[in-house]
C-alpha cells in the first residue's frame, strides 16, 4: 500500500467513527501529497472531504481553508459545488458579503438548488426578507421541500405572521420524513418552532422544543448547533419563570472562542447576559465581529432593559427593523422608558 493510500485509508476510518479532527488531518496531509504527485483531480476531491471533515468537527477556518483549496483545483460543477460549501462556512464565520459572493458562483447547473437556498440564508442573515423570498423556488420535493418550507417560515416569522411561518414548519417536518440523515435540519425546525414561541408567549412549550433540538444536533455530531439550542433553552426557561445555574453556558463560550466561532458566542452571551442580568456579556455582543443585525438588536435591547436607557432602546430600534415582532418589543420597551 502506498503512503497516500494508507493517508486515504486512515483518514475514511476516522470518518466513518466520527473522529473528524483526525480524518481532517488525515485528509489534508492525503490532498497535499496527492498534488505533490500530479494527482490534481484525487487532491481536489481529497482536500473537499478535507473541508467537510473540518466544518463538522466545527472549526469553520480550517474547512474554509481546505474548500479554498479545493476550489483551485476545481471546475464547472465541481468549482460551483465547492462555491456553495465555501460560502455556508463563510456564513458560520459571520463573513455575510463575501459569502453571497460565494452563493451567487453556485448558481448554475446541478448546484443551483442548494446555492440557492444557501443565497436565501445569507439574504435573511442580512435582514432582507423581501430579497430573499424572491429567491424561493416555486416548488421543491425532499430535502429541497423541506428547505424551501423552513425559508418560508423564517420569512413569516420576520413579518410577524406566525400561523404561516407554523404551518411552514409542519411542511418541512413532513418532507424531512422521507429524507435520511436528517437530525440537524429537524432540530433547525424545532429550533425555528422553539423561537416562534417564544415570541407569541409560550415558553414552556419553547423549552421542550429545544430539548428535543439539542438531542438531534448531538445525535448528528453538530456540537456548535447543540450549544446554540441550548442557549434558546436557557432564555426560554427564564421567559418561563425557571432559572438554571449561572455556569451551564461556559463551556460553550469557551468553545466558542477557541473555534472562533462568532455566532454561537454571540447566542450563549445574549443567554448567559439575561440569565446573569449582566450588561457586559451584551456589550461583549456588540465587540463581536458577526454580521448580525439581530443579535446586535438583542444586544442594545438587553442593555436598554438592564441599564433603563432610552438611547439604547433606539439604537435597537434601528438594528432590529427587519423584524416585526423584535422590533414591536424594542418600540414597547423605548415608549416605557421615554414615557
């Protein structure tokens, strides 16, 4: 057996038994000797395992890195499935720019379903839901239901139309039926349904709901998800008149921040500032580089309920406008205080 062959042996056993920090290794020391060998074609679609490898072991950099590589070796196609897959770890990283610059290479060919409701995400991750619904296909079976329904009910949500955005849900949880391996999009839906929930004064359901997410995103080995559904678990346990203990989110932080994973910090920070009353894990929000307008919204909105300051109030206002719910709350809260 030769040494790239027993790289590509190791590093799909690893794989296969979830090691995904050792497969990525294996991977990319198997697409780099396969280059060095002319082997262009096998280190292209070993540095893309390298890439998937790296984003489920949630260390978003390193796929980015390998999908980068993978994308000098790529054409047609392949360049623009590589382009999609580029661009939603791009998003996980809060790069929102440069990641629709991404989606939009993909729109062609086989790809064009998946970069479009990639697109979509990232359009919605802008506050643009007008925009984004533009990109909605007509009609869609399977996975691409499923998604197409969960983008339908992220739209409703946003608009404040909450039996739309619910019944968008059921959809998508009927065609994830049919779909193999779908533990982590089922818990995006339940951790969709969990938020409108919370909106519409229904805690206690919201907290069972994100139980049942962070059980699906374990079961998929997606730990960064796992944590952020339990950062919906903890503010819906608060909203429920339940507490829980001030330390449960710090693990997460700090895994967080050592993957440099901006999104998920920005959620455990906005739950651990309401769960602890401390405006400085708000503030430590709006330091983050996430690209986020409703997180940052949350943040001044939080700093306006803990401090009673009208200007943070209309500072979330502002971030918060694309939300119809969100920004009802932030007119609420800066009438109080103003009044």
């Amino acid at each position: 057996m030769s040494e790239l062959d027993d790289l590509l042996q190791s590093a799909q056993q690893h794989a296969d038994a979830h090691h995904w920090q050792l497969a990525a290794t294996h991977f990319t020391r198997a697409a780099q000797h396969a280059e060095s060998i002319g082997e262009r074609e096998l280190s292209r679609r070993i540095w893309d395992k390298a890439g998937e490898a790296w984003r489920r072991e949630d260390h978003p950099r390193a796929a980015a890195r390998a999908l980068r590589a993978a994308l000098t070796l790529s054409s047609g196609d392949v360049e623009a499935l590589a382009a999609v897959k580029l661009s939603a770890v791009l998003g996980e990283l809060g790069r929102v720019e440069e990641a629709i610059r991404w989606a939009r290479r993909g729109l062609v060919g086989a790809t064009a379903p998946i970069a479009r409701d990639t697109l979509i995400g990232h359009l919605l991750a802008q506050g643009k839901p007008d925009e984004a619904e533009r990109w909605l296909p007509k009609r869609a079976d399977g996975a691409l239901g499923a998604a197409r329904a969960f983008r339908v009910a992220q739209i409703a949500r946003l608009r404040g139309q909450f039996d739309e955005a619910e019944e968008a849900l059921d959809e998508a949880l009927r065609h994830l039926k049919s779909v193999g391996h779908a533990a982590s999009a089922r818990a995006a839906a339940l951790s969709e349904r969990a938020e409108i929930y919370m909106l519409t004064g229904r805690p206690v359901q919201a907290v069972g709901l994100a139980e049942q997410a962070i059980d699906d995103h374990r079961s998929a080995g997606r730990r960064s998800m796992a944590w952020r559904a339990e950062a919906s678990r903890v503010r819906a346990l608060l909203a429920a008149g339940a507490t829980a203990p001030p330390d449960v989110l710090e693990t997460g932080i700090g895994f967080a921040r050592v993957r440099e994973l901006p999104l998920m910090e920005a959620d455990l920070l906005l739950a651990r500032s309401e769960l602890r009353r401390a405006p400085e894990d708000a503030r430590a929000v709006l330091a983050l580089e996430t690209g986020s307008w409703i997180r940052e919204g949350r943040a001044f909105l939080l700093l306006a309920e803990l401090e009673d300051d009208a200007a943070q109030a209309r500072q979330a206002l502002l971030s918060l406008a694309p939300s119809v719910p969100w920004s009802t709350r932030a007119t609420e809260l800066l009438g109080r205080l103003e009044g």
